[in-house]
C-alpha cells in the first residue's frame, strides 16, 4: 500500500481513489456505462453492415455524433525519442479511450462472429470468425445444410 502510495504522489485524487481496496461505483452506473458501449459498438456495426436506407444511416450518424468522447489529456516526455504519454484521470476515461481506439482500428477491428455473435478482435480486417473452431463449426453446419 505504501509502495502505491507513492507511485500515486502526485497524481489526481480520482486517480488515487480508484486504487482503494473499498473503492466501488454504485451498479446501475456501471450498468449505464456498458450499456452505452453496446450502443456505441450495434450502431456503428449496423451503419456499415445494415440497412442501405439513407435517412436510417443519417440516424446512425447523429446517435454515433451524440457520444461523449471525453479526452483525456497529455504530455510529452523525452524517453530514447519523444514520447506521448497520455494522462487519464480515471479508469472509466482509460476504457472510453481504448474502446473508441479498438473500434476505429483497421487493421484489428472489433467485429462480431459470424458463427457463436460474440465481439472479438480480428486478427486481420478479413477475419470473420472469433476462433478456428467456429469457423470449422459454421463451414461444417453450411455443408451438412447443403447436403439435405
Ligand atoms: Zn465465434
């Protein structure tokens, strides 16, 4: 505790605060939060892999627009070369962050799997399945299916 008492010197009270071992946040925020994620996440996956309708899209739009990107701040540091070091004041900061950072990835995007529907990183912007093992299990029931 003292170490990361320490290690903490310095840093914001909200930052401190979240290392307690009582700290907690009240269920239905937390609930809040991840169900706005979930909207975040269906809204952008239904503007690309949804209806072609352009008033549909345009609603798409404004839902995505209306989304508290709270920035965090930052510093430069001069490590072996300059360095951004970005300052997050707290871990729900941190999660919108690296959340709006996966979903705008090209090269590793989140997707949902073709087979089993849950999100997952691709590997490679080509990847339409979460495992090996559902993409064996989906081209297996597609050729059992074409087989009846
Ligand atoms: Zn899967």
């Amino acid at each position: 505790m003292i170490a990361l008492a320490m290690s903490m010197s310095g840093k914001p009270t909200a930052m401190n605060m979240s290392f307690q071992r009582g700290y907690a946040e009240r269920f239905d925020w937390l609930k809040q939060q991840f169900t706005d994620w979930i909207f975040i996440f269906s809204t952008s996956l239904l503007y690309y892999e949804g209806s072609d309708d352009e008033d549909t899209k345009e609603l798409f739009r404004q839902a995505m627009a209306a989304f508290d990107g709270n920035a965090p701040t930052y510093h430069i540091e001069l490590r072996d070369k300059p360095t951004v070091v970005w300052d997050f004041h707290s871990l729900l900061l941190m999660i919108q962050m690296m959340f709006s950072t996966m979903l705008t990835d090209e090269k590793n995007p989140l997707r949902l799997c073709k087979h089993c529907n849950k999100v997952f990183e691709a590997k490679r912007p080509d990847n339409l399945f979460c495992s090996a093992e559902c993409k064996n299990r989906f081209n297996v029931y597609k050729s059992r299916n074409k087989d009846k």
